[in-house]
C-alpha cells in the first residue's frame, strides 16, 4: 500500500468523478489512474528502479500530481525543486539528492544549464512542452508508450515517498525523508477533522513543490473522494484568479498562508465573486493580522482556520476549528488525531501549563530525518521525539498558541522576547499591514529589538505613533528600539517571512 491508493480506490467506485483540474485539463478518477499506470510503466521501461530519486522542477499543474503517484507505484522517491531556484541551486540540490531523473516546464528549462545531464540516468530529462535541450525525452510521450496494467514493485508504507527540502528559513536548506505512511496518517488526521462536505472541492493556490500544496490539500482531498483544482503559479500567486477560480469550479476548500489571504482580502471588487460553496478555510506559516481576518468575513463570509505545522510532520499537527477560534482568536488550535505533543525545556523536561516551551512531536506521520545528516538527526530526533526548534504556550484548555521560532528569541537583559508575540501586537495597529521582529545588537542590553513595519495602504503612520502604541501595548522590555518603515517585507515561497534574508540586510543595525 502507497499514497496511490486514493486513485485507485476511487477509480473503481466513482470512475467518472473529476479528480483534477488544471486549466483546460478535467481529469476523471479512472483517466487519472490510467495515465498514472502508463506513465510508471514508461518511466520502468526508461530504467527507473525501486528508490531512485526524481527531481521535479515544475510550476502546479495536474502532472506534478500524476507524478507522485506514478514515481508511488514505481517504487521511486520523489524530489521536488523549488521552480524559483538558481540554476546553481537546482544544480547543488539535483546533486545532493542523487536524482537520476529531472522531470521539468520546457520554460525553466534555462535553470537545468549547470545540471550535467551525463551524470543522470540515461533518458534522465524528461520535458512537458518543447523544450530545446538536446537528449530530453517528452512527458506525453512516455505516457503514450506505457502499459495501462498496475506496474510491479510498488512501494509500501514504510517506504520513503519524498524528499522535502525545507524552505531554508534557518539559512540551511535540508531533506527531510517522509514515507509513504506519513503522508496517508496526516491526510487521515486531516480527514477526521475536516468534514466531509469541506473536502468535496478544494482549489491548489500554494506551490506543489512544497508539502502544503501537496498535503495540505492534494492529498487529503483525493483520500476523501473530491475533486483537486490546481492553479498554476508562473505568474506568481493572483489573489483574483483564486476568487475566479472558487466561483467557478464552487471550491468547498482551501488553505493558503497569511500573505495569500492578505492578498486576497485586498480585492476591490469582492462583490463580483462568490464564495457561498466555502465551508472551511485555513491557514499557516504564521498569524493572520486581525485586519485582514475581518475584511475576509466582511466582504467574503471567511473564515479562515489557523493551524500549526511543518515539513517534517507530514505536515500538520495543530488545526483551530471553529470552536477553538470561539474561546480565543490567536491560537493554533488542538493537535489532529495520531501526533503526540509535547512542550519541553532545553533539558527536555516538560514545561508547565502557560509557559513557553519547544514543541516536540512522535506519531506515524513524523518524518525519517533528513537525507545524509546522521549528526543532524541526532540532535534533531534525539529520544523518539522530532524537536521541531517551535516555541508554544499550551493553556488551561488544551488550546495551543505559537510564540516563535527559538532561533527567533531575543534575550534583551536577561528577558527572552518572542518575535512572533511583539509581531501580534504590532499587526494590531489599525494602521498597520505587517511586521516583522528581529534581534539586533544593542549596546546595553546586549540583543534589543527590532520592528519592520508595512503602513496599511492609503494610510500614513510615523515612528513617534508606533513608539506610542507601543508604550500603551506591551510591557518595556518587549518594545521595539528599532523601527523601520518598509514598502514589503521579503518573503520565501512558501509565505513565510524571511528572517535570513531580514537579519542580512539589518542585523548588523543598533541604537
């Protein structure tokens, strides 16, 4: 058994049912497990054995999902490459990984140029479109010559699916190894939290190079039997196409991080869309500014769900649902069926109710550590418990809040400040879009902090306010020493705000 079962189970009790659509593309359950087995087939026909790597360098389309489950059912691991990469970086990763096979857009295909293709396995570039590299071999193709019969050698639970490398907010990018059985127990966690009529049609909008496309949507949909629509994203993410495409296709779901649902309470013309078939929404990669929460249920009826997740938990762990929003707005909610958690100290002791501690996790879904980083894992999965580097505050409840990440505490004169708790407080500000907190020298006491700060458009908002605000907000030690005034701050593909890239340019900075 593999994550190829959601098609094939599907296929034989509601063959005709759409599965994916991408563009002009609507793809039944039993057209999909036809083009899946032809095109494992095709790829065992061109050499692909049992665990080797695939490396994908593609924008969403339906094809990155027939690959995932093709490369299943073969028996191959599946590396998927950020389409936004250098071509030293595809180079370095493509490297790393040890992939013998590059499936990619003819249009990226200028990324692939320091990719030596005589170190790939023979029929190793596999192209969707023309392509112009000499020695690639066309997607369709493939598909055309495979046989439609279940191919042999397919893989099993305990067998690495995927590769993931991690977005690389703590400035080293790893692979974290995720099996086949990691994968289906969070899609059935998800499941049993989601309601069944929510996961009937759900809209991709995030990068299917990176698991919240994959299975925070893809999967957990196709378990339940619904259908997959899929936006591509070269054009980088449009909030109006998302509107366009929930009207349309009556998406009953989706999930999208904060910047995207920023994006998307922005559009002047919510009237023209509507969005009455959405039953659940969610969200993660960090708090939703109260602003925008309420512009959505204003001007859309959304109401987004936060969650706490990450890669090497397959990926979720924490989801709010409605209940938990209800006895307070800020928290990741409750932990999903299957992970156990864990706040602990850096003795690994756990730590009281209300206070801060590292999250740590054990379950079926927690990952196999990362690809060639014994001493990494080591430290990381050290005593049967993944040590996410998450810092949470549990309550009376049960309900969990993320506080930052521990790379991101501030110790300021003997107080640690979470970024994340004095970013709350910030977004806040009526005037105020976003921020972002960082650590800086500061002379006296040794770390101060911090605060780039996105205006709300159409509004001004000077230093002295913020300063004010802040007085009245939160306790001293936490107020910002540091504030910028910035027109965006930088963000990784995923949405998340990008530290590394923050702390380069402004680390250096005290007053």
């Amino acid at each position: 058994m593999n994550i190829s079962i959601v098609v094939d189970h599907w296929a034989r009790y509601q063959p005709e049912r759409e599965a994916l659509v991408c563009g002009d593309n609507r793809i039944t359950y039993n057209e999909l497990r036809q083009r899946v087995n032809k095109l494992a087939n095709g790829l065992i026909s061109l050499g692909l054995r049992p665990n080797d790597k695939v490396a994908l360098l593609m924008d969403n389309c339906n094809q990155v999902m027939e690959l995932q489950l093709a490369l299943s059912k073969a028996g191959a691991w599946v590396v998927p490459l950020n389409f936004r990469y250098t071509a030293g970086q595809v180079r370095f990763f493509v490297q790393h990984s040890k992939a013998g096979f590059v499936v990619y857009h003819d249009y990226l295909e200028e990324r692939l140029a320091e990719v030596d293709s005589g170190a790939l396995a023979p029929g190793g570039l596999i192209c969707l479109g023309g392509g112009k590299r000499s020695g690639r071999l066309d997607y369709e193709e493939i598909i055309a010559s495979g046989s439609a019969d279940e191919p042999e050698n397919a893989a099993d639970l305990a067998d690495i699916q995927a590769i993931m490398y991690t977005s690389g907010s703590t400035g080293q990018p790893k692979g974290a190894m995720l099996s086949h059985g990691n994968w289906l127990w969070n899609a059935m966690g998800f499941n049993l939290v989601l309601s069944p009529q929510a996961l009937r049609s759900a809209v991709v909008a995030v990068p299917m190079f990176h698991t919240a496309g994959l299975h925070c949507v893809a999967l957990p949909v196709l378990l339940a039997g619904g259908r997959v629509v899929i936006l591509p994203l070269r054009g980088g993410f449009q909030a109006a196409d998302l509107a366009a495409a929930i009207s349309r296709e009556k998406v009953t779901y989706t999930y999208l991080a904060p910047e995207m649902w920023i994006l998307l309470s922005r559009l002047p013309n919510a009237a023209e869309y509507d969005f009455s078939s959405l039953e659940c929404c969610l969200g993660a990669g960090g708090l939703l500014p109260p602003k925008a929460h309420e512009k959505l249920a204003r001007d859309f009826g959304v109401n987004v769900m936060m969650s706490y997740g990450l890669t090497e938990a397959a990926p979720i762990v924490m989801i709010a649902t409605p209940e938990h929003k209800d006895r307070n707005p800020d928290t990741v909610g409750r932990p999903i069926f299957f992970p156990e958690v864990r706040l602990v100290d850096d003795r690994d002791a756990d730590v009281p109710v209300g206070a801060a501690g590292e999250c740590v996790i054990r379950g079926p879904n927690v990952c196999h550590g990362y690809y060639k980083a014994d001493e990494l894992n080591s430290e990381v999965m050290r005593g049967g418990w993944l040590h996410t580097g998450d810092i949470l505050r549990r309550d009376d409840d049960g309900l969990y809040y993320f506080a930052g990440r521990k790379k991101d505490m501030i110790k300021s004169g003997g107080e640690n400040i979470f970024a994340a708790e004095v970013e709350e407080v910030l977004n806040r500000h009526p005037k105020i879009m976003e921020s972002a907190v960082i650590g800086v020298p500061h002379a006296k006491w040794g770390e101060g902090v911090m605060a780039l700060i996105v205006v709300r458009q159409g509004e001004s908002l000077s230093e002295s306010e913020v300063v004010a605000y802040c007085k009245e907000a939160m306790a001293g030690y936490k107020r910002p020493q540091v504030i910028e005034m910035v027109k965006d701050i930088p963000k990784l593909a995923t949405g998340k705000v990008d530290k590394v890239s923050i702390r380069k340019q402004y680390g250096a900075l005290y007053r």
